[in-house]
C-alpha cells in the first residue's frame, strides 16, 4: 500500500501592490456596507464561475486563483477599527462579494479571522455564505467558536442550466445536511437563491427546497441581482435572458412568490421560511430581527408566531431627534423623518443608511428611493401596484 506524506498548508499568496492597485476600487477597498452586516473581503478570485455572480460588478470574474488583499489578522483589525463597526452590534459578513469562502484554499484564513474575532470576545453577529463543500471537521471549528453568533447560510438553487449555475447543486444540499447535523454554537440556513421563473420554479424545485427546509435552523428565499453587467455576460455568452430589462434590486416577481408561499403553507411540516436574510438569521438564533423590518408588516406575514412576539417586543419607534441629530451627524440633508415603518432620510448612501439601521433596529430608507407596499426592498419587474399600474 502506499502512503503519502502530509503536505503542509501554504498560505494564500498577498497581491502586490501594483497588482491591488489595478483592480477596480470598490474591490479594492475590502470593507462594504451591505444591508445583512459590514462586509469584510480580503481575499478576491473564485473558479466556480455561477453566471449570476455579482463578480460581474467589480470586473474580475475572470479571477478564478483566489489571492489575498493583505494578511488575515490585518483584515480583521480593519474589520474592527472601521468607523461603522460597532461592537457586539454591528453584523458582518465574510467574504460574500469575490470568492467562496469554504474552498480548500479559502477556508483556512476564513478560520484565521473568524478565531481572531471570537478571540476579543465579540458577541457580534457573523454570517458567511457558500455553495460549497462542508464536512463535519469543518464544523468542529465553527463550532469551537465560544462568543460570535455564527450563521452558515448555505446557498442553493437547484439551477441546471450548466452556464449559468455550474456548481451541481447537490453539494450544497450535501453541506446543509452536515451542517444542520453538526450545529451546537452556529446556526445554518437554506439560502434558496436566486430563484427564476422558468428556469428553477417548477413544482419539482419547490418541493425539493421544501425537504431541505427540514435540514436547516431557516429558509431565507431571494430573486436574481441583474445588473448591466451580469445581463452583459448573458448576452455574450449566449445565455437565456431571464427578464427583458435590468434593475437596481433584486427581482422577484409577485406570482413566482405567491407559488413558493402557497407551498410552503399547505399544511407539511416544513422549516420556517423568510423573505429576508436578516428575517431568517434572527429567527434561527432565537432573536428579534436586527434590521427592524418589523416596521414593514408585510413581509411579517408569514413569520413563526413567536418570531413575531419577539420583534414586537424588541421594536421601538426612535426619538426624531435623536435620529436627526445621528442622521446629520452623517451627512443627512432635507427633513429626516421617523413613521410607524421606517426612518426616511435624504443624502445618504447606503452605508451611512444601514449603519443608522442596525444601530436602531429600526428600518432607514432613501426618500428618493422608495420602498413599495407588498414588494419592499425588491424589483418593480413582475409586480402589480394597488392601482393597477407596474410601479415605477
């Protein structure tokens, strides 16, 4: 028989600074504000090549060698020393924009800087996306982790198309299972994404997620991100469109919904299902929802009733002067307004926006960008207003 050494572990090698330099400037800088938590990306490049990736955005979809940015423990100290970052309350995310991050190659600098903060005893809550393999030794140190609130959120689409979703899906589902069986600290959740009428909406597909839902704490489910530049890739690749025009936010149409919640309510004993990230990550670790989305009682209406009880008792309407006073500390023009759904601002972009978010639990939005009744925070594409006009 023969036998093989053990091969030490080589680190990933760090981008020159030339190299760093060349790459677009919102990749470069490895910290983004994104609505579920501050996002931390040091290491860029990922071979799985999913059509939809939002790589498309930052020009380096052709990266397929994941490369570092810099070193872990300078990532995590930049995690922690960002302005917006606050402890025990701030969400992060690691490495969801430029690469996978349980690949081989990937996962142990994810465990660097995940160890690195549970290290300061910060109780803040960490999500991390994959579609990749996960095996029970990997859980071992997830699960070794004594303070972060850890969320795995493994996401599936059961896509068959091989252009547009070339990862076969069941790894993923494989993932979820062990991570589902293993869990004691952290928490997984079905990330059914992104869901396309026609291409991953058939009966067979729902009653497949439906299964899945048994093996997960939550089921989050979302639509396609189909910026410019992702339907750029579509047409050059001869790939089917989806939808016939792009949009800022993600699309998912009001029938294609309607099918998966009709489903999802028929009676099985299915796992709790969520239409947002934040929704599905709180409910899993027994807490009210971080992002407030209370305020919008819509999106509630197919919330765990406990889930509900909860938010209800953790969500307070803000004073409107201390908001004011937060909101021009940032930036804020014209009148800053609280109602009984959100904190409507003018002048802000999204990161000064989400960091009033978190720090009130209260929802922030953009007067200029409005969030429309039954349709929050998604695409007008494939939505009917009360008037029975397409809204705009």
């Amino acid at each position: 028989m023969t036998t093989h050494a053990t091969t030490p572990r080589r680190d990933l090698p760090i981008l020159s600074v030339d190299k760093i330099g060349a790459l677009k400037p919102e990749l470069a800088d490895v910290i983004e504000y994104r609505k579920s938590g501050l996002s931390l990306n040091w290491i860029v490049g990922c071979p799985l090549e999913c059509g939809y990736c939002v790589r498309h955005l930052f020009d380096n979809f052709d990266m397929k060698v994941p490369r570092r940015l810099m070193a872990d423990e300078e990532a995590a100290t930049r995690l922690v020393s960002h302005p917006y970052f606050r402890a025990h309350k701030t969400p992060v995310q690691l490495l969801n924009r430029a690469t996978d991050p349980m690949l081989p190659v990937v996962k142990p600098h994810l465990f660097n800087v995940l160890r690195t903060l549970d290290g300061m005893g910060l109780t803040n809550h960490v999500l991390i996306i994959t579609r990749w393999r996960v095996d029970p030794e990997d859980c071992a140190v997830l699960n070794s982790l004594k303070n972060l609130r850890l969320t795995v959120l493994v996401t599936h689409s059961n896509i068959q198309h091989p252009d547009i979703e070339p990862v076969d899906s069941r790894i993923a589902a494989a993932s979820l299972r062990t991570l589902y069986e293993h869990a004691d600290r952290y928490r997984t959740i079905l990330y059914w994404r992104p869901i396309v009428p026609g291409l991953n909406d058939t009966d067979a597909d729902i009653e497949r997620a439906r299964q899945l839902s048994r093996h997960a704490h939550a089921t989050v489910f979302t639509g396609l991100f189909f910026r410019d530049e992702i339907a750029a890739y579509y047409e050059g690749h001869g790939l089917p469109m989806p939808y016939e025009e792009t949009a800022r936010r993600k699309i998912m149409p009001e029938a294609a919904e309607q099918r998966i919640l009709d489903a999802f309510g028929d009676g099985g004993s299915w796992g709790a299902l969520f239409r947002k990230t934040s929704c599905g990550v709180a409910y899993a670790h027994g807490e009210a929802d971080y992002n407030g989305h209370y305020g919008v009682r819509e999106l509630c209406d197919i919330c765990p009733a406990e889930q509900l009880a909860r938010c209800a008792k953790a969500w307070t309407q803000p004073d409107l002067a201390t908001v004011t006073r937060e909101a021009r500390g940032l930036g804020a023009t014209g009148e800053v307004e609280v109602n009984d759904r959100a904190i409507v601002v003018e002048g802000l972009d999204e990161p000064p926006r989400y960091y009033l978010q978190h720090g009130f639990g209260y929802q922030c939005h953009d007067r200029n960008k409005p969030h429309h009744h039954r349709q929050h925070g998604r695409a007008p594409i494939g939505w009917e207003a009360e008037n029975g006009r397409t809204p705009v």
